[in-house]
C-alpha cells in the first residue's frame, strides 16, 4: 500500500450534550469528499480519540466509512496501551473497511515499544502506521504488516519506513526532504490550502509551495496543540461551513479573545 498525499485527521463532532453528532459527520465528510484529500484518520488526534469509549469509537468508524468516498483510504486511530486492545481495535476497523491503522505508544516504556509495535503488527489484519515510537524502537520494528512512521525524513530513513508528517508547520520542509505524504488537523478546516502544498510539491514548484507554506504559517501555530489545539481547530472548522462545535471535557470552548485571533488567522483561509 502506498500512502501518498495529504490525510486529513479528522475531528468527531458532539452536540452540546457531548453525544456524538451523526448528522454533522456526515456533513463533514461529505464536504471533505469533494476535495482530492487522499483520505482520513478518523479517531486519531484531533478525533479526540483518547477521550472516545470503545463503542463511540466503533459507532464513529461506521459512521464514517458509510459516507465517505471510495477513493478515500480510512486511517483507524487505535491508541491503546495494550496489545490485546490494539489488536481488537485494528480487527474491527478493518470490519468497517478500514485500510490501515494508526497505533500510538507513547505510553510504552522506549525499551518495550519495538515489541509492543511488532506484537500489533503480528496479529492486525490491517497494515500499521507507527506514530510516538522513539528511534530505536522504530529501527527495531522491521515487520511486513508496518507501512510507514509519522516522523522526520531522517528519523525514518533510519527506521527504513516511508515518512508521513504530522504538522502543517512544517508541511512543505518535509515533502521537500523525503515525505510521502502528511496526516493533518489542519486540513481539517483547511483542506484546500494542504493539498495546495501537496500539488506545488508533485509538480516541483517550488516558488509556490514556498508560498502557501508562508500563507498558512500563523493559522497552522494558532490551532497547533501548543496554542489553541483541538478547540482551536474546530472553532476554525465552524468558520469555514464545516461543524467544529463544543470539545469534550478536559477541553473547553476558546474565549473570546481566541476566537478572534483563531478568526483573524484564517480570514484568508477558505476550506
């Protein structure tokens, strides 16, 4: 399999109850059906994956590969500390016609993570993308059923894996030195700006990659997780016709003084 392009990761949206909105995830993905996104991490990050019960996570991956396009490759965010529990995770994705799945081990000890990697890798039926692992671990894994690692292009070229940047910061540096692709929040409320990089990058135009990378600096800082993170981006979301809408708790709702230079740093950003 060959992940290439831009993946937005993308968020779940709530009602004001904190149940899980299914009219507006399907309006989300439907818009973001319209754009050549190459596909979606649903339940990941900015998915507030951590923050999901198992059956909200199995109730959002249907509801997701229900209206999404198929030519969109579905990415299952399954963080989970235990082996037994990624692996289940992994199995029912791929139920719900997932492609690959996106496993998570910052919470492993950097001497266990190559086996806590190679253990998933082992018993998934879907192939893995390697997100947290410290190098070592990564150089460590080497297993056929491990795709590719979100990372530096050096830091995979260690691992002897593709590369998939994690941060619109630094979007165009890292397709510029290696990357296969990206998997993004920020592409998320502003999809065409990414797949904007992407393009300029396929079709080596520098000047103009160069550009859009410059144009989407402060809006990428603001909603980056050192600012105004998941909340950020979904208040960022609601301005471009997509439904951010309320985080789920320990999140709260930006301020009013955020919102307004969430506002200000994506005026010129359509989604």
């Amino acid at each position: 399999m060959k992940l290439q392009g831009i993946f937005a990761d993308i968020t779940t949206p709530f009602d004001h109850k904190g149940d899980i909105y299914k009219v507006k995830v399907q309006h989300n993905v439907e818009k973001w059906n319209r754009t050549t996104l190459a596909g979606y991490l649903v339940c990941g990050t900015a998915g507030e994956g951590e923050l999901l019960a198992t059956e909200e996570k199995l109730a959002v991956w249907e509801m997701v590969g229900q209206c999404s396009a198929p030519e969109k490759l579905l990415i299952a965010g399954i963080a989970a500390p235990g082996v037994r529990e990624a692996v289940w995770l992994a199995n029912r994705a791929a139920e719900f016609g997932y492609k690959a799945a996106l496993v998570n081990a910052r919470h492993a000890l950097a001497e266990t993570q190559s086996l806590y990697f190679r253990a998933v890798a082992d018993q998934s039926r879907i192939p893995l993308i390697l997100d947290g692992a410290c190098p070592e671990a990564a150089a460590g894994v080497k297993h056929p059923n491990v795709i590719a690692i979100i990372g530096s292009a050096e830091f995979a070229h260690r691992a002897g894996l593709p590369v998939l940047a994690a941060s619109a910061l630094g979007l165009w540096p890292a397709l510029q030195a290696g990357a296969a692709g990206a998997i993004l929040d920020f592409a998320t409320a502003a999809p065409y700006a990414c797949i904007t990089i992407w393009e300029a990058h396929r079709t080596r135009e520098e000047e103009a990659g160069r550009d859009w990378q410059q144009r989407i600096a402060h809006a990428a800082d603001v909603v980056s997780p050192h600012r105004y993170g998941v909340p950020g981006l979904k208040h960022a979301m609601d301005l471009n016709a997509y439904y951010g809408g309320p985080p789920r708790l320990p999140f709260v709702t930006p301020d009013a003084k955020a919102r307004r230079e969430i506002e200000e740093a994506f005026s010129g950003l359509r989604g």
